[in-house]
C-alpha cells in the first residue's frame, strides 16, 4: 500500500499525459523548440552590430 501511496500524483499524471496525448493535437515540443532558436538566431544576427577594424587587433 505505501508503494501506492507514495507514487499516486506520478502515475495520475501519466496516465492523464497519455489521455491528453491520444486525444488532443498536441504539438511537437522539440519542433517547436527548434524553430524558437533558429528565429532568436536570425533576430540576433539582423540586430548585431557591424564589426569594425579596431576589433580585429
């Protein structure tokens, strides 16, 4: 019983994960990860500043 009771919250949240993940349209987290990075990367690199030549000595 104390196995139970003690990982009660876990399998509950599991097993609502699962139900949630078959029944809804859930979107892909690393897909959209991968697409966050790569606009910040592009924002970044228009917002940069220019280099100028005292930075290369």
């Amino acid at each position: 019983m104390g196995l139970i009771r003690n990982y009660f919250s876990f399998l509950v949240g599991t097993a609502c994960g699962v139900y949630i993940a078959q029944n809804y349209e859930v979107p892909n987290i690393k897909k959209v990860v991968h697409s966050a990075l790569f606009t910040a990367k592009v924002v970044e690199e228009k917002y940069r500043k220019p280099k100028s030549d005292k930075d290369d000595v």
